[in-house]
C-alpha cells in the first residue's frame, strides 16, 4: 500500500440557528433554539467526527491505474470541500492488486483500515471498461486524422466504517459512457486507438470522482431545542453565549453554576449541558448529563423531548 497524501478529519462544522425568548419569571423560563442540525448523507454513511481514508486498487493495466487514480483523487477533493473547507488533508493509498483478493469482503477491507489507521476507509475497485465503439471518419489529414470513441465503463466503491454499528462494507456500483476523442495516426491499429482513447479519460475520471463525493454530503434538517434561563446576570450570559455559538463559554458558564443548593437550577444547569452536547454531536455526554438532570429534579416533557432526539442519533 503506498500513501500518497496526508488527511486529518474535524469532528464539527458551523450550523446555523435562530432563537425565540420567552418572558422571564421567578422560576425556570424556556427558549427555542432552530438549529440546522447535520444528518447522515443520503447515502447513509456518516463520516463527522471520524478519520478518513481513501484508496485505490492498481491491477497494473496502465490506462485504468490512471484512471483509477485521477477518480480517487477527484473523489477525495470533493469530501475535502464538502467537511473541512477544501484544505488537502485526505490520504490517499495506491493498492497493488493481488490474485484471489475480494476488496469488498469484510476482513479484506478491515486489513486495510488497519494499515491506514483510520476509522473509515473509501475504496476504489479497478474501473472495467467494455468494448469501445471508434470511428476514424473525422476529417483531418491522413497523417493526423481525429479518433472519436464511446467507452462504456463501471466503477465500485467499498467503504468500511470502523464505527459504525452496522459492521458490514458498503458497495456502491455505477456505470455509464465515455465519449472521447484524441488525434490519432492514420495506420494506427484499433487497438492503438483505444489505448490512446482510454488514455485521455483524465476528465472522465474527475467527473466520475466528483460526483461520488457528491453523494456523502451530509443533509441538513432544522431541529428545535429548548435551553432553560433563570433571571440572574449569569443566566443571562449563557444566553448570550448560546446566541452567539459560543458553546464552549456557555458550557464554562454553566459549570460554574452546578454548586447551586437549589436542584431545580441544577437540573435545568444539567439538561443545558445535555442540549448542548447533542448541538456538538457528543451524544454520550449528552446522554450522561441528562440522566444526571433527572436525580435532581424532574423537567419532563422537556427531558423526555430531548432524550429521543439523542438516542435516535446515538443509533445513527
């Protein structure tokens, strides 16, 4: 396996959010929060807070190792951009093909991820090309006449996520036509030809890559959270904090506050936190801040709203 690029993954992306405030009494008040909350890709992979790598298999034929390679590159770019603003972070591996080896069988691709040290692994199968159609009819003179072929094509893409409950690996197939052109000798062979046809789908190749990185793009889909305020300076604050994103000031905010005597504060304090890791996708400190919240006291149906959204996805 060579590496051939270099790759870290962030756990979060910015979301955005609006916020409606309710009037402030002597007791706990209530605020909606609409936030864009980040969901799976369509394709039902979710790669956010997880290390990536992306591979391609080399079965020594020239032409398709080139291809291979230009679609794994362009497909790695795309995830660049869509997760962590386009810096050239992904590492990508060249694999040497080898006899008998299924890239799609579970422990074949769990080898794999091993190797690379990452928590999700994208491979590229080598592309399989079918027999091209070719004409040399084009006018031109007989020296340099221009060869126009139609190559019909497939790809296979395998993903193995590491952390993903499902434990399987994934398989996503496509095929279509390429059309190309090239200038060609006029006593160049047919097959000449469509080696020389095949060798110029460099385009081909990054369309193909770019529109399966399209695919994992994550969906987004507004959710409202409720965030509890108390009428002090402090409260006001965190409400501030929770305006303007600044998630880790609330939190710090709010942890000063938990030595309070008073259990409702402390639980409304508790399921604050919990609201907010959920927002960050800490779905086990959410969890464990929101069962905390209920030994204190009972904010039902509030406390019932939020643990559904954190196991339905806690379960994703």
């Amino acid at each position: 396996m060579r590496k051939v690029s270099q790759f870290a993954f962030p756990a979060l992306l910015p979301f955005t959010a609006a916020l409606a405030f309710s009037v402030v009494s002597c007791g706990p008040s209530a605020y909606m929060l609409d936030v864009e909350m980040r969901q799976p890709s369509a394709t039902g992979v979710d790669i956010v807070g997880k290390t990536v790598s992306v591979a391609y298999v080399d079965n020594g034929v020239g032409t398709d190792s080139l291809f291979a390679a230009g679609m794994s590159s362009a497909f790695a770019a795309e995830i660049e951009k869509t997760y962590f603003g386009g810096d050239s972070l992904i590492t990508l591996y060249c694999i040497e093909q080898q006899p008998g080896i299924d890239y799609s069988d579970k422990k074949s691709m769990t080898d794999l991820l091993v190797d690379t040290g990452s928590d999700v692994l994208f491979l590229f199968d080598a592309p399989v090309f079918g027999e091209g159609e070719i004409d040399k009819t084009s006018e031109g003179v007989p020296e340099h006449r221009t060869a126009a072929g139609k190559i019909p094509f497939s790809v296979q893409l395998n993903v193995y996520d590491s952390m993903d409950k499902r434990d399987t690996v994934l398989r996503f197939t496509g095929s279509s036509v390429a059309e190309v052109s090239a200038d060609v000798g006029d006593t160049v062979s047919d097959d000449g030809t469509l080696f020389i046809l095949k060798s110029g789908l460099g385009a081909v190749a990054e369309r193909v890559g770019t529109a399966s990185g399209e695919k994992f793009a994550p969906g987004w889909k507004q959710e409202q959270i409720i965030f509890f305020l108390f009428g002090s300076q402090a409260w006001y604050d965190t409400y501030f904090y929770v305006n303007q994103y600044e998630w880790q000031k609330a939190l710090d905010s709010w942890m000063s506050m938990l030595d309070t005597e008073n259990y409702e504060k402390k639980a409304c304090i508790e399921y604050n936190i919990a609201a907010a890791c959920y927002i960050l996708g800490r779905y086990d400190l959410a969890s464990e801040w929101l069962e905390l919240s209920g030994t204190h006291f009972d904010l039902s149906p509030y406390t019932g709203y939020l643990k559904e959204k954190i196991e339905k996805k806690a379960g994703q």
